[in-house]
C-alpha cells in the first residue's frame, strides 16, 4: 500500500479531503475519529464529544487518514 508523507496535522487531513470530496471536516469530528481509532488526542476535553462526528463523515476521515499514513 502506498502512503503519502504528510505532516500529521489536523489542516494536512483537511485540506486532503477538501481536494478529495470537496467538503472540509471539522477538527472536533477529526479528534473525535483519532480518539475512536485508538490514536492520541490532545485535549482538556472531560466526557462526551458535544460535537462527535457525523456518521455519514466517518469513512470519508477515516479512510484520509489511513491515506495520509495516521492509521
């Protein structure tokens, strides 16, 4: 499999899905697919997302981070 060398940033996977499906995600639904698929999340944050990620955006992220070398 082929990976792209990439800063892990939240910006990179943004404006990777932005050229890829034309829509921009949210940096809560990137840390809240990090955090689901085991990956570190720098966050104050105490218990529930208020903002989780939308279900029909979680392959779209997941699948730009497996792309981008994250997962």
């Amino acid at each position: 499999m082929k990976t792209r060398t990439t800063k892990k940033t939240y910006k990179a996977l943004q404006e990777y899905v932005r050229a890829k499906a034309g829509r921009v995600m949210q940096s809560c639904w990137i840390a809240d697919r990090k955090e689901k698929n085991g990956l570190r999340v720098n966050s104050r944050r105490v218990g529930e997302r208020q903002k989780p990620c939308p279900p029909q955006y979680e392959q779209v992220i997941d699948s730009a981070m497996l792309e981008l070398g994250w997962l």
